[in-house]
C-alpha cells in the first residue's frame, strides 16, 4: 500500500513522503491516525504542485536573507554599556540591543531572526 505522509512518522519516514507499507499498518494505524494519506494519482499531483510552491518560497525566503545580510556585512555597530573593573558589563548586550542598533542603523530585523553566540554578550570586545 502506497501512502503520503502528513506528519514525520518514526522508523519509516518525514513528511510529504512517499512511502510503501503493509496494508493492515496503513489501513488501520496509519490513515484512522491521521498520519497518512492514500497515495492516489490526485494525491500525488498535489504533493507534487504543494513541493513545487514550498521550493519556490524558501527560495524567495533565501534570497531575501541573503539581501539583508549583505546590507547588514557593511555596518560597523557599536553598542554603548556601562563597565565595572577590567572588561566586564554592567549587564549584557543581547539581541534586542542589536536590533535596536540595526533600527538606528536604518534597517529593521526582528529580534527573533538574530542569534548572539552564547546567549548574550559580558564582556567587552571589538
């Protein structure tokens, strides 16, 4: 029996799958569950036309972000903090600064789509 799968199923595959299994797992484990769905030939087309329109996004999503980082390569941001004795913070410097940064900067970026190695960052550095 020929299944797509809705949902990533442990020991047989991920999602939009096409997968062949035995018919009393597909037929009253798989489908009852929702997990899976008859690979028919409609089925397939619009796997197919679904795959399509996701590459197609992610590939517009690429792009954009590949845009946006070469304008951000260019900026040089600096980031003013309190200090206590050697080249320690007062506090951190995390992402919601550096977006507020980028913001002054002239670009805006969530705060979701920015990653500061180790979480934040307490010391001073250049």
């Amino acid at each position: 029996m020929e299944l797509i799968l809705r949902q990533d199923v442990e020991n047989l595959g991920f999602k939009d799958d096409v997968v062949d299994v035995k018919n009393g797992y597909g037929r009253n484990f798989l489908i009852p569950t929702g997990q899976a769905i008859l690979a028919t030939s409609s089925a397939k087309k619009v796997l197919a036309e679904n795959l399509k329109q996701r590459a197609y996004k992610e590939a517009k999503l690429i792009e954009d972000a590949n845009t946006l980082a070469e304008t951000i390569k260019g900026y040089e941001i600096k980031i003013a903090s309190k200090t206590g004795s050697g080249d320690k913070l007062f506090g951190s410097v995390n992402n919601i600064d550096l977006a507020a940064a980028l913001a002054k900067a002239g670009t805006e970026l969530d705060k979701k789509f920015i990653k500061v190695v180790g979480g934040s960052v307490k010391r001073l550095g250049k």
